[in-house]
C-alpha cells in the first residue's frame, strides 16, 4: 500500500544579493519547476520598468498608498532600498502557508531581518553572491532595463549589500544559472524534511505502531 503524503507546515524561502546578482531569473525558473511554491509579489513605489507587469512582478503604488498598507499592518515587512519603498502583503503569505504551501521571496537584507526576528522557524534564507564585482555591472548594463545613473546608485549600494552575506542560512554563488537553481532546489528539498515541518509525522508514527 502506498502512504498518503505527510502534511508539513509551509516555508519561507528568502532569496536575497545585490541588485543584478540573478535573484529574478532563478526565481522564476524555480516557479516554473515546482507547483509547491507561491510567488510572494511585493509592492513598490519605484516606476515600472519596460515589460514589467502590474500585479506580476509589483504591485505598484504611491507613497500615500503605500503608506496606508504600512501603518494598516497590512505589510509583513517593509524598508526602503535605493531610494524606493518596498513591501510585502501580509494575506498572500498568510494563505499559502496556511495550505501547506512554500513562499518564494525576492526581498533585501532589511526585509529578510524582520521576518527572522518575526517567524525564525518558517524561515530559511538564501544569499545569492555574483561570481565578481565586474560580472554583476556587466549584469546590470546588459538587462538594459535601468538608466546609467540607477546602474552606478546600486553598484554603489552593491558592497553594502553583499556585507549582509554571513546572516544567511545558506550562500549560492551564481555563476551559472542552472547550477545555482539545482542548488536553490537542493536546499527546498532538505528544508521540507526537517521534523519540524513535517506536522503530519506524529500521526503517521501512531498508525504504524498501531499497526505492529
Ligand atoms: N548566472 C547568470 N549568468 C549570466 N547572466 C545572468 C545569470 N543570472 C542572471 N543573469 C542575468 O543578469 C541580469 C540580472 O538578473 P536579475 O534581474 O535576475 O537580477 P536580480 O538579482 O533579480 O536584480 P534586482 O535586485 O535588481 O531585481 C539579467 O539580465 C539576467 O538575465
Ligand atoms: N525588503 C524588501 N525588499 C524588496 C521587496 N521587493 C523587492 N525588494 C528588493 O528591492 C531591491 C530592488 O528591486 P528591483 O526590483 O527594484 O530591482 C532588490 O534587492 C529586491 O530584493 C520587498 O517587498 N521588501
């Protein structure tokens, strides 16, 4: 007889490095492989770029707007980066992990603190590092979705950035992006399996017992 799935509690799965590092790219490609995961979509105050779309990749809002989300407690974490405001909804989380779900999260050093200080156990963070300080400029000129001056604001932000590495439960260099994916999936993979997130363990024991 094959056993039912053993529920778990969902996880959240922090990707974070300096802009251009390739957050975006290996979080779409993992979205694409695994039905398990929720994006998490922030809202922002930054402009659209070219091919963005609205509800997809942000929510976009003013500064009022935003505000209001902020003080309403409708945010689970929120901070300022490179002169722009940057949040997270607080129900879309709450949803999926509510269903067993795993929520993927494209957020900054900032964010990642408040939800370790807020929900540690559901926690698990993945720095992404570039191969070189050069490749991640060449990066960001060759996704040719920001001015020069956005460009030279955050590799000017970059070492910044990067000085938050050590806080993270793991670290990824992204040389080659099927690599990093399959590590990003090694980690997901080993992560559900912690006993603590398997809920449904407990139970599972009891009927084999029972059954001895
Ligand atoms: N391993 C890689 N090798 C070469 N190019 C890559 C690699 N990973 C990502 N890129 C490219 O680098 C650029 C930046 O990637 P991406 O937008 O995913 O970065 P990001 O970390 O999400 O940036 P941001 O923080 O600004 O949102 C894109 O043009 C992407 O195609
Ligand atoms: N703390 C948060 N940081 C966020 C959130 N959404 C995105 N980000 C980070 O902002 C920068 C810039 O992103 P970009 O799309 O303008 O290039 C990047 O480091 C993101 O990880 C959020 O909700 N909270």
């Amino acid at each position: 007889m094959i056993a039912k799935p053993i529920s778990r509690r969902g996880l959240m799965l922090v990707l974070s490095s300096p802009s251009g590092a390739g957050k975006t790219t290996i979080s779409r490609r993992l979205l694409d492989i695994d039905p398990n995961i929720t994006m998490s979509v922030s809202v922002t105050t930054r402009p659209m770029r070219p091919g963005e779309k609205p509800g997809v990749d942000y929510y976009f809002v003013d500064m009022p707007e935003f505000d209001r989300m902020a003080e309403s407690g409708d945010l689970l974490e929120h901070a300022r980066v490179f002169g722009n405001c940057y949040g997270t909804p607080r129900s879309t989380v709450e949803q999926a992990l509510g269903a067993g779900r795993d929520v993927l999260f494209d957020i900054d050093w900032q964010g990642t603190q408040q939800l370790a200080a807020n929900a540690r156990a559901d926690l698990v963070s993945v720095f992404v590092l570039p191969p070189s300080g050069a490749e991640l400029e060449r990066r960001l000129h060759t996704r040719a979705q920001d001015s020069a001056e956005v460009i030279a604001q955050r590799m000017a932000k970059a070492s910044d950035e990067i000085s938050h590495w050590a806080e993270y439960d793991y670290v990824i260099v992204n040389n080659d992006v099927d690599e990093s994916v399959a590590a990003v999936q090694a980690i997901l993979r080993a992560e559900r399996l912690r006993r603590t997130r398997q809920v449904g363990l407990p139970a599972f024991v009891q009927s084999i017992q029972a059954a001895l």
